[in-house]
C-alpha cells in the first residue's frame, strides 16, 4: 500500500514541475509555429507581407466604388467604415480556412511527433491576427485622411480583439478537428463563410435591415464584434457592457467547448490521417 | 528501483477500412453499413512492460509484431484501446528524422522548429545548438536553406538534432539505421553518453548489434505479444536463430539472410569443372554436430563436403576457401598443400575440414569448395562463394570498439 502511494505521489510531483515548463513551452511552441507559417506562406515572393493586405485592399477598392458610386448605401466616411469591417471578417475567414486545413497540411507532425497539435489552430489565427495588425496601421492612416480622431473608447480594442480571437478560435477547433473525420467540412464551410459574410454588417449599416430580421443578427457575434469595431474606432462610442458582457460569455463558451471536443478526439488524429 | 514507464495489460486494436477519407453524405446514409463493415485486428494484445528508470529497454521483433506501435502508445501518439499507460517524466520521441523540418528554411531555422516540435524549449535548443551544429559537422552551412544540402548533411542534421534532445525518457524508433559508418558510430557513442547520462531509453532495431550492445533487457514482441523478456543476450540469441527458421524473417535480416545458405549454383557463373566428381552438398556444423550458418567467433567449426564420383577418378584435391563480403579471401586450404595423403575416392563419400577456434571477426563470409585433379591439371568441381555463414561476436562492446 505505501509503496503505490509513494510512487503516486512521485509520479504526481513530476507532473507539477512538467507543468510549469508547459506553459513555458507552449509560448515557444506557438511563436514558433506562427513565424513558420508566415514564413511559408510569403518565402520567395517579392511583396511578401503586403499580399496578405493587398486581397483586403482589392475588396475595399471594388466595394467603395460599388457602394458610393453604383448602388449608393449613403453611409458617411464610408471607406474607414468598410475597412472597419473588412479587416476583422478578413482576420475570422481566413482563419477559419486556415485552420480548417491545418491538421491536414501538417499530417507528418501530427503522425510522428508528439506535441500539443490545437497549437496549430492558435498559430493559424495569431498568424492572421499579425495581419489585422498590419491592417489596422492602414485604417489608422484613413482615419486620419478622414478627419476622424481617435477617442478614449478605442482603449476597449484589445477586448474585442480577445473576444473575437477566443470565438475564432474555438470555432476553429471544432473546423479543424471535423475535417479530419469528414474531408468535405473544408468546402462546406467555403460556402457557410460565403452566407455568412453577407448575412454580416461587413459592407452595410445594420441600421439599415428591416426591423423583421433584427433576429438573424443579434444570434450572430460576428455582427455585435464588427459593430463594435466601428462604435469604438470610428464613432467614439463605448461599447453596451450588457452587450459586452455577453459577447465575453459566448466566445468563451466556444472557446471552451472547441477545446474540449477537439481534445476528446485528438488521440485519434494520429490513426485518422 | 523507480519505474520510468509502465504499460499494463494494454491492447490496441485497429481498423482496416478500403477507402479512407469519408465524406458527410456517407457517414450519415452509412452509418449502418459502416458499423460492420470494416475489418478490425489487435495490434497489441496484453503487453505488460515496465522499465526502470536509467534502464535501456531493447524491443525487437519482425515487421508488424507491434514495436512501433508499443513506442506511440508510450509517447502518447495514440491511445491503447485497453490497459494504461504510464510515464514517469516527459517523453520524447524519435519515431523518423527530420520531422519538422522545411526544405526552403535553414539548417538553423530547421534546427529550432525541429527541435520544438520535438519538445524542447527555445532556451534548450539555444543552449545545444552549437553541439548540435558541431556534431552534425555543419558549421559551414548551418545558415543555408536545407534544400541546398545533399542528402548525407541532411541527414547528419537531422540525427545531431535528435539526438541532443535530452527528455528524462526517449523513445528511438530505427534512427539509426542510416548513416555512413563514422557517423553512425559517433551516434552509438553519443547515445552511450546519454545512457551513461541516466536517460531512461526504448529503442527499436533490427540492428541487433547495437541492441546487444546498448540494452539492458530486451523485449521480443511476435504478433502484439510480448514473447519474452529479459537477458539481452539470451533473446536475441533466440529470436535470431528464430529469425532464420521461418519465413516470417524482417525485411532488412531477410536480405541479409539472402546471402547466407546456399546459393543457386550455375554453370560458368558459380560453377566450374568437368563434373567427373561432384560435390552433392556442403554442411557447416557447430562443436555438436548440428548444422548451422550463423558461429560465434572463436567457436569451432566443422565443414562436411559431400561428393559422388561419376568417372574412373581415384584420387583428388579438396580445397576450401573463405572470403569476405568484399571478396578479400581469408582462407585457403586444400588437401595437397596440407600434405594430406590422397585416399581412395569412394562412390560416394563425405570428406570434413574442422576449424577448432573460429578466430574471425563479425560478418558475413562466402565459401568456395573446389575438387581438383592431383596434378591441378583438371577442375572437376569448383562451388564459387556458393555458400555463406555469419560469425558473431558475444563479447558487447567489441563491434564499438572497432568502429571508432
């Protein structure tokens, strides 16, 4: 009996100080994995960074002329408006694209090395974050063209930055982890970000929908974090803390339950692959 | 003693399944069909393993008997199906070379992602990066992508970086299986100095050399079963001889085991001679008679060399002779030179040479018979390098030893 419980709490002792090397190890991991994928991703290339704002840039291009000069939507600074928007959608999709993929492009990590694998997920959507990053340098440049300065309320960003990194995230577990069981969620989620962008205030006012669909849009948390964007850049409006409060909850339910699910099924990744 | 790892009462078992990646509309209108379809198998059945800490566990086994797969169930890389699984300490693994690596970065860049994925803190990989870029002899072009090397610097990387990642428990899947000579002897070396350093180690070779030479215990798995484990010399001695016998031989012992035996004698190509005498069978057999192709060094030896007469010959020469694998001859012996007075052939006879003391080094030797007329005049029968026989050496660390 003793000597089980000695080697019990030997084996528990060495657990604690595995942990706290852990933590230290998953930040390496994580920098890591980022640097290697921006890496990969614009080795060679002439623009290198600047393509990864170029797709936002071609988007913002086409859809200010279609907006101010076609179909006029009459919503005013409607550039920095449209950039507001674009530029978080951009960093959610292709994130969620990315990492829908990554299990599968990093088959030969996940086979044969042991490592924790929902790190690729917090690289894919960091690596994108460093983009929004880039992205937001540019918008500050269009707000200043624009006349508008900056209020005291653009200190809540970094929260609505984090509330929208834990839903992206989250989401992007659950993405990652069902492709490798079902290989067309990769395509299918082409198509569910397609509805989904539209179904978003990204290029129009949600002021502007009829009241009957206000529904569709307050269950959507993409909506209330690009509205947010805007409230605390552009208008200089603290964002509702109800509403705030409850945006915190969802993401970090997701957040939760994409943790959970994809660690309940990663022991099987290895044979899936 | 502590226990490092321990494995009790673990099964695994898989699927086969024909088509691998499935798709939404299957898994929903198949999901019946899919329940039975599919064929499963136990990979593992009930593999009871415990290592001590600082202990050299050797697992060995034919190809499929379940050694990779008792690795990534230890390392966490999957899930037993039954049983548990427990590790004392962090584990790191060595299941292929290179993992991580990207053929655009450099040999540093690879050097750190590598060494991450392998579980290494960035401090860690820092800290033996000179090591590990002296070791691999790479100084020159550590900063250079990895594309640009040929395959040996690649892979020199690779082994340097695996083999400074330092975990209290390592697990080594056929590493070292490659490599030139020098290297690999550098690598034998080096994972005695981790050893020495009380590593905990699980290795998986066919090379049962460096098992001989590097483990503690051995574990010899057949079919997912443990079939025995304990004394290195005693197993490996066993699942050799094994190894031999049936047809279920590994793939690389397989070749090897290619060379020994008997070759298929041809006319002009490994056989010569008027054929008045015939040689009809060669045996090797050890101190007890019993026929054998594999001898320990220093052991003896006796050759049988069966002959028929077909003609009116009454006498003959009988030489024997032993080359290397690289063909460098190390024995030639004959009747004549020996002064072995000449005697009546029979019809059919059998005439033995016996080597008291076997004094050859390890490897694997080829065996040329010839019979000759008394005057060396006339070839009857010449058996060129027809049959082959390995020696082996008990004493452990002697193949070391030669090696640096």
């Amino acid at each position: 009996m003793t000597a089980i419980s000695t080697a019990e709490t030997r084996w528990a002792a060495t657990r604690k100080a595995n942990r706290l090397r852990s933590i230290h190890y998953q930040l390496d991991l994580m920098s890591n994995l980022v640097a290697r994928d921006m890496k990969l991703r614009y080795k060679g290339s002439v623009l290198g960074l600047l393509w990864s704002l170029l797709q936002p840039a071609a988007l913002i291009a086409v859809y200010s002329f279609l907006f101010t000069r076609v179909i006029t939507l009459d919503i005013p600074n409607y550039v920095p408006f449209l950039v507001a928007g674009v530029l978080p959608w951009n960093w959610f999709a292709t994130s969620l694209d990315f990492a829908s993929d990554s299990l599968l492009a990093n088959r030969e990590l996940i086979k044969k090395a042991v490592f924790p694998s929902e790190m690729l997920m917090v690289a894919a959507v960091t690596s994108n974050l460093l983009i929004l990053a880039l992205g937001t340098l540019v918008l500050l440049a269009f707000l200043v063209v624009s006349g508008i300065a900056l209020t005291p309320a653009a200190l809540f960003l970094p929260i609505i930055v984090a509330i929208q990194y834990s839903f992206t995230l989250g989401l992007a577990l659950i993405v990652s982890m069902l492709n490798v069981y079902f290989r067309d969620i990769r395509h299918l989620l082409g198509v569910a970000l397609f509805a989904w962008f539209f179904l978003t205030p990204v290029f129009y006012d949600e002021a502007q929908v009829p009241a009957a669909y206000h529904g569709l849009y307050v269950l959507n948390p993409m909506a209330h974090i690009i509205n947010f964007y805007r409230d605390v850049l552009l208008f200089g409006r603290i964002p509702n803390g109800l509403l705030l409060l409850q945006l915190i909850f969802v993401s970090a339910i997701v957040l939760g339950f994409g943790l959970t699910v994809f660690r309940q099924h990663k022991s099987g990744f290895a044979e899936e692959l | 003693m502590r226990t490092a790892v321990e494995a009790m009462g673990v099964w695994k078992r898989f699927r086969w399944r024909e088509d691998r990646p499935r798709n939404l509309k299957e898994s929903i209108l198949g999901l019946s069909r899919r329940r039975n379809g599919g064929q499963e198998f136990w990979g593992l059945r009930d593999i009871n393993i415990s290592v001590a800490q600082g202990e050299t566990l050797g697992l060995i086994g034919n190809n499929g008997s379940g050694k990779t797969t008792t690795l990534k169930l230890i390392s966490g890389l999957m899930v037993p199906t039954r049983g548990s699984i427990r590790t004392a300490d962090r584990v790191s693994t060595m299941l292929e070379l290179g993992i991580g690596f990207q053929a655009d970065f450099t040999g540093r860049e690879n050097v750190y992602t590598g060494g991450i994925i392998a579980g290494l803190t960035r401090k860690e990989i820092h800290e033996a990066f000179p090591k590990i870029v002296e070791f691999a002899e790479l100084e020159q072009h550590i900063d250079c992508p990895v594309r640009t090397y040929s395959t040996g610097m690649y892979m020199r990387l690779a082994f340097s970086l695996a083999i400074h990642i330092d975990a209290p428990i390592l697990l080594i899947d056929e590493a070292l299986a490659v490599g030139d000579r020098s290297f690999q002897s550098k690598c034998v070396d080096r994972l005695f100095q981790i050893k020495n350093e009380g590593t905990t180690i699980l290795l998986v070779s066919h090379e049962l050399k460096m098992i001989e030479s590097l483990c503690d215990r051995v574990c010899w798995l057949e079919n997912g079963r443990v079939r025995q484990i304990g004394d290195v010399g005693e197993i490996v001695a066993a699942y050799s001889s094994q190894e031999r016998g049936a047809g279920g031989a590994p793939i690389g012992a397989q070749a090897r085991s290619a060379n020994r035996g008997q070759r298929k004698l041809v006319m002009g190509e490994s056989r010569w001679g008027s054929l008045e005498v015939q040689i009809e069978a060669v045996k090797l057999r050890d101190e007890s008679g019993i026929e054998k192709d594999t001898f320990e060094a220093g052991c003896r030896m006796s050759i049988d060399i069966k002959y028929r007469r077909y003609s009116a010959v009454r006498e003959a020469i009988f030489q024997v002779g032993f080359s290397q694998e690289n063909g460098v001859k190390c024995l030639d012996v004959n009747t004549w030179a020996d002064g072995i007075p000449f005697r009546e052939l029979d019809d059919r006879g059998c005439i033995s040479l016996s080597i008291d003391h076997l004094h050859l080094s390890e490897g694997i030797y080829t065996i040329d018979v010839g019979v000759y007329s008394t005057d060396w005049a006339e070839i009857y029968d010449y058996h060129w390098r027809a049959y082959s026989f390995e020696v082996f050496s008990r004493s452990r660390h002697e193949w070391i030893k030669r090696a640096t």
